[in-house]
C-alpha cells in the first residue's frame, strides 16, 4: 500500500498525486489519498473529483477554526502513518531525487509493504500522455465549467498569466511576450480565440484593450481565492478549460500552466524571456 498526502497549492498537489498513482500502477500497489484542506488548497477533494482510489479528508485549519475536524483529522493521521512500515517527508523525497533520481524515489516507495509519504510534486516522470485519465471532474465542478467549456473548440488556444506571489513567473514571463505570442497565433490563424486563466483582474483589463472582444474569452464569474473551496473550485475549472485548448502558453515555472497540457495532452509553450 502506498498513502500520499499531497502538499502545497492545487497544482503541485495534481502533480503529487498524478505522479502517486502512476507508481502505485507500476508497483501493483493500492493507493489511498489524505487530502487536507488548509490554507491555500481550503477544499475537500470530493468537491473536485471523483478518484479511483480510497480518499481520506482531514482538515489542518486549526484548533480555532475547526476544532472538531482538526482533531478527528490528527487523529485519521496517526492511523495511517501506523499502518506504514516506512514514513517519508517532503523534503526527504526531494533529498533521494536530487540524489538518486526518480529511480531512488521508486527504490524508496517499494521498499516497504506500506509506506506513507507526502509530497509537494510528482514522485516519477510523468511522459504518459495517459497520466491523469484517471482524474474525473466532480459533478458540480462539470456543471460549474459547462457553459466555458462549450466555447472551446479547435481555434482556442489557452493562456495562462499567473502573477500575484509568483515572482519567478512575473519576472520571466511579462505580459508583453503574451501579447506578441497571442499576436503570432492570430496571424496563423484568424479564426483563434483564447481562452485566459489569472489570478489578476488587471490583465484582463490590459487584454481587452489589445484584442477585439471576440477573441477573448474568460470564466467572468471565477472567483480568484485559493482559501476558499469556491475560488478552488473555479481554479479547476479554469485548469479543465485550459486543458480542452489545443495548445498552451504558460507561464513560467507554473505548476497551474503544466498540469492542463497533462491533462489534456496538449502542447505546452512556456512564454518566458
């Protein structure tokens, strides 16, 4: 048995858990997921998928704000990690693969019966086009993107400019170079609309003032807050729209740009200087 506890915000989480399952596939292994709401991924994973695998909710807000579950969950924590036979930390993980390599990883997850381990990324190589067939939106989410979804279709290219706390991404990949990236698109094909994901209102704006409004396309009412299950909500929905483009322009060393040409095995273009 291997048990994941998947860290950090959604998209690093989909990596971790991506990367889980192909290994617990690889190893004939069953998989079970602690999935913990908590600052900057507050939502329960039922409300974003329906999983293939035994899914554990805990929460880790705090005595103060969920006194109950907080305990009910350290409680579901110490059982699992009693279970394991071998328990690995994020950063231990992230020692045997500067170390070792993603083979080290494997080497280490195999060599008990059951161990539990938590993880910020993936845990192997994710060159399967097929990763995260697994991976079915829940029925609210479905609904919740239906209407966005349906304006996607072969001319749609999908652009994510992440700003806010990334920095690396603000600095690397200005807004400038997705203009001229989005202008390059349009010259090849006059037909193409995007479809833009941030985590910036003021992009937006800057957009709409560079491209006719029928080339444009955004999830007008997405909610931008990942400490909340409804802002996390419309993130997925917003990563399932980007994945059903035929292509990407990311930004870079973004997490939330990588996962939907995963998921929806299509080309991703890192725009960066």
């Amino acid at each position: 048995m291997l048990i994941v506890e998947p860290c950090a915000g959604l998209g690093n989480r989909l990596l971790g858990l991506g990367s889980a399952y192909a290994v617990a596939q690889k190893l004939g292994r069953e998989l079970v997921v602690i999935w913990k709401r908590e600052a900057g991924c507050n939502v329960r994973a039922s409300e974003l998928f329906e999983l293939p695998m035994q899914v554990v909710e805990i929460s880790e807000n705090g005595l103060k704000k969920e006194p109950f579950a907080q305990l009910q969950g350290n409680r579901e924590k110490k059982k699992w990690r009693g279970k394991a036979g071998l328990f690995l930390e994020c950063d231990d993980i992230e020692h045997i693969r500067a170390r070792e390599g993603y083979a080290g990883v494997l080497e280490a997850l195999k060599s008990r019966p059951v161990v539990y381990f938590k993880t910020f990324g993936p845990v192997c190589e994710l060159k399967d086009a097929q990763a995260y067939r697994f991976l079915v939106p829940s029925r609210v989410v479905s609904e919740r993107g239906a209407a966005l979804f349906a304006r996607l279709g072969a001319h749609s290219v999908g652009v994510h400019v992440r700003r806010t706390d990334h920095t690396e991404a603000i600095a690397n990949s200005p807004l400038s170079l997705f203009v001229e990236r989005m202008r390059a698109e349009l010259a090849a094909d006059e037909k193409t609309t995007f479809f833009v994901a941030t985590d910036d209102a003021g992009v937006k704006e800057d957009l709409r003032a560079e491209f006719p409004m029928q080339r444009l396309i955004f999830n007008e009412k997405g909610i931008i807050d990942r400490d909340s299950g409804e802002g996390l909500k419309d993130a997925f929905v917003e990563m399932l729209a980007l994945s059903k483009c035929r292509k990407i322009l990311g930004s870079y060393h973004s997490t939330f740009s990588l996962l939907p040409s995963y998921i929806g095995e299509i080309p991703l273009e890192v725009v960066s200087r």
